[in-house]
C-alpha cells in the first residue's frame, strides 16, 4: 500500500528553491498583472462605450476581457502573496476556490474563441446571412450559454475529485492547477477520466472545430481574385487566429508534455505563459491590429 500522511494545506514551492530572487519575481507578476487588468479593463470600457464596437465580434471580445480577468486574478494574487510574506501555505478551500475560477475562466476562453472563430467564418464565407445569424437575441444566447456551461462544468469537475487523497507531499510547483493536483493523488483514475472527457470535448473538439473553420476561411480568402482584397479580408482576422494559436499552443506545452520532477521548470514557464502573459497580451495584440478599438481607446483618452 502507497504511504500516506494527513494534510491540512497545501505548499507551493518552486519560488523558495532560491530565496535571493523573490522580490525580483514578486515584481515580475505584479507588473504583468497590472497591465494585463489595465488593459482588459480598457477593452471593456471601449466595447461598453463605444456604439461602434457593438457588434458581435467585440461582445465577444469584451467577454475574453472578463475570462482574462478572472484568470489572472483567482491566480496571481495569491503567488504574489506568498512571494511577499514567504508562507507558501494555501489550504484546501482556498486550492478549490482557485480550480474552480480557474476551470471557469479556462473553458470561457477556449469557447468564446471558438465562437469568435465562428463569427469570422460567417462573415467571410456566409456574409449575406450574417446579420441573420448573427443577430443580437442569438450572441446574447451563445454568450448564456458559454458562461453557464463553463461554470457548471468547473463546479462538476471540483465536486468529481472532493474530497481529495493526497499520498507522498502537499507540494504543488506552482498553484491549484488539474496537472499539478494529479501528481499528488493517491488514486487518480477517476481524475484521469476526467481528463480525458475534458480533454476531448474542450480540446480536441473545440481545436476541430476552430480548425474547421480556419480552413473554410482561407479557402474563401484565396479565392478573391485581388491580392489587396485577400489581405484586407484576412486582415480581419489576424488578431484573433494570433490569440488562438498562443492558447491553444501553450495549452498543448503545458497539458500534453508528461509530468516529472525535473519538467517543474519547463511547467513554470508555460504556467506563466497561460495565466500571466496571454491575459496581458490580449488586449494588446487586440488593439495594436484593430483600428476601431485603438479608436475607441484614443477617445476615451480624449474625454478624460
């Protein structure tokens, strides 16, 4: 029988391995958090503001915002925390509290991307019926839809794998994560059915379908006998296959490389990658390729 001890909390550790750099690397997390929340918050404000953007491709963006948000902060707060007081406890409700926002925010984005992918693929392969389709009553129902599936899908998964059984250490590298979590479990059978059901719906589906849709797109796009018309057409969806790449690849780095001791660092980097930078990049990628967003911003600017 596997040896088991009995714990009360959880530990997060990989920050303590060198205890010289922890003010550099609380720096780090509080810079990318403040401007991924900054920004997020502007593309808000501007969808929420501005007439112009109330369409259903920046609804959904806005939402993306929202998803951002949540991602960053059920996350870094608490690592910065432990990095400025050096108690790298974290108890069971507040590990849960954490998946739990954290599932919800995952599967917010991975749908609403999939989403977005659709909306483009209506207006470019099927534009005489994209105000049909994409009418207002119908975004407003994808959008419910979206938010009430990924909730109720992360408060299931929590109350699949509570109560927890820990065997060897408490130790999580980095924070409440579904990788991190299953090298700990004493029998993770039932986690890994689990994972292999999210894995296929949220993953391999929704990347099938995101695909899917690409390829429609580009077939369309080259098509169109101009070479400006091709690039302005696919122009308009730069900034969101640019999105969708950073997730779905940094998805796969961290979820699809195996676990061990020594891929701790490895799982760092994308770690950082998925709940630090991609919220911070977001919004700017977004605004940078986007002319009626940096509009919006500059307006905002200008009445304040």
């Amino acid at each position: 029988m596997a040896n088991r001890t009995i714990f009360d909390n959880f530990k997060t550790v990989i920050f303590f391995y060198s205890t010289k750099n922890l003010p550099l690397v609380f720096t780090f997390f509080l810079v990318l958090y403040l401007i991924g929340l900054l920004g997020n918050i502007i593309i808000i404000i501007c969808v929420i503001t501005d007439v112009r953007l109330h369409t259903p491709m920046y609804i959904f963006l806005s939402n993306l915002s929202m998803a951002d948000i949540i991602f960053t902060t059920s996350t870094l707060p608490k690592v910065m925390d432990i990095l400025l007081t050096r108690i790298n406890r974290i108890s069971f409700m507040e590990c849960f509290s954490q998946l739990c926002f954290y599932m919800l925010a995952l599967n917010t984005e991975d749908l609403l991307l999939s989403f977005m992918s659709y909306d483009r693929y209506v207006a470019i392969c099927k534009p005489l019926y994209y105000h049909m389709i994409m009418r207002k009553r119908n975004y407003i129902l994808f959008l419910m839809g979206i938010w009430m599936l990924a909730f109720g899908n992360a408060l299931l998964f929590i109350l699949s794998i509570y109560p927890i059984d820990i065997c060897y250490t408490n130790k999580l590298p980095f924070f409440c994560e579904i990788k991190s979590l299953s090298r700990i479990l004493c029998t993770n059978t039932q986690l890994n059915i689990i994972l292999i059901i999210e894995t296929i719906v949220f993953g391999v589906c929704l990347f099938l379908f995101n695909l899917t849709s690409y390829s429609k797109i580009i077939s369309v796009v080259l098509s169109i006998p101009s070479k400006t018309g091709r690039k302005k057409t696919f122009s308009t969806c730069t900034s969101h296959l640019t999105v969708l790449s950073m997730f779905y690849g940094a998805g796969i780095c961290l979820y699809l490389i195996p676990s061990s001791e020594q891929m701790e660092a490895t799982d760092l980097v994308f770690s950082t990658l998925f709940v630090a930078l991609m919220p911070m990049f977001n919004p700017i990628i977004y605004s940078l390729r986007n002319k009626e967003v940096k509009s919006a911003i500059r307006k905002i600017i200008h009445l304040q």
